[in-house]
C-alpha cells in the first residue's frame, strides 16, 4: 500500500486504497503461482531472455529516478501481463523458448520484488491463507465448495451440463469463481 506512491506524496488512506493494494499482491503471487504450475516438469535452469531484462531495466530506471516505488510496481505488473500471456500460449510446455521466458520472468519479478519487500511467503501458502480468511467472511466452508465441485464434475460426466452451470452459478453468486484446468478444477474468491 505505502509502495503505491510516491515517498514525497501524501497518501491517501482508506479502506478502498488497502484493498486495492491488497488485490494487486494477490495478482503478483497468483501469476507466480501459475508460473511454477505452468514450468513444473520442466528442467529449471533460468537463463536470462529479452522480457526478464527488459522488465529489470524499467524496474531500476524508475527505482532511479527518486526512488519512484509506483512506477516500479507498474513495471512489475507489465512482466507478470507477459508472463501470463506467454503461459496461456497454445502448446507453451512444447516450446522451450517460452519457457524460459516465463522462468527468467517469475525470477527476475521475484527478486526485484524482494528488494522492495514484496513476496515475503510462498505464494500457494499466502493465497491459501487468503482464501480461508475470505471463507471466513461467507457463509460457505471448504468442505461444502469441494462437495459442489465434485458434484459439478458428476453433472459434467453425465452430460447434465444445465446441472454444472447452475452449480457453477450458485457458486458464483456466493464469491466463488469456479477454474476449470487440464488437471482438474479448483476455485478462489471473487
């Protein structure tokens, strides 16, 4: 929230600006968390390409000039966009070229975040903690989405897909976006 503006600024507290910044993390550890997904398997040896460097440059020329957090932030974001492009690219764990794109873009995004103080936790262990205190706050538990996504899958395999739709819905309407993947489906909060 502070890195959001500049030091020499006044900042602008309030319940809508703490959420914002709240959301924009969750953005950064999702995209990081979809990088290790998406490069999981693969042989990890980072190399630097184009996109990493690029995104480190404009890091640094805004971190140079006086120490400009929010533009630095801003550049971050540009390199967690590519990266989630790059990893929605049709057959991405066919092309090597891609992958290593995507593995210099989640380490360069994680150490110039880290010098910022950004990325304290693992990002599946943060977002799981985010998860279970946005739980917290509606009227549905755990046990009863996983439930709901079993029986969705069930309605699917029978071809009730009106079925899927109105759980998925229902879901929906309570805060729960539904995410359907090669490996299966999982959810998170609106």
């Amino acid at each position: 929230f502070i890195l959001s503006a500049h030091y020499r600024s006044p900042i602008d507290f309030s319940d809508q600006n703490l959420a914002e910044a709240q959301s924009g993390l969750k953005r950064f550890y999702e995209a990081l968390e979809a990088a290790e997904i998406a490069t999981d398997g693969t042989e990890k040896k980072v190399q630097r390409t184009d996109e990493g460097a690029k995104v480190e440059k404009k890091f640094r020329e805004a971190m140079d000039d006086d120490f400009n957090t929010a533009l630095a932030i801003a550049h971050l974001f540009d390199g967690v966009r590519t990266m989630n492009r790059l990893i929605a690219t049709k057959k991405f764990k066919k092309k090597p070229e891609l992958i290593a794109q995507v593995e210099d873009l989640h380490a360069t995004i994680l150490q110039l975040g880290e010098v910022i103080g950004l990325y304290r936790s693992q990002p599946t262990t943060w977002l799981e903690k985010v998860k279970l205190v946005g739980l917290a706050q509606l009227e549905i538990t755990q046990g009863e989405i996983e439930e709901l996504i079993k029986q969705r899958l069930q309605a699917r395999k029978e071809k009730d897909f009106s079925r899927g739709d109105e759980i998925r819905n229902d879901l929906e309407a309570q805060g729960i976006l539904l995410l359907d993947t090669r490996e299966g489906t999982s959810w998170r909060l609106k």
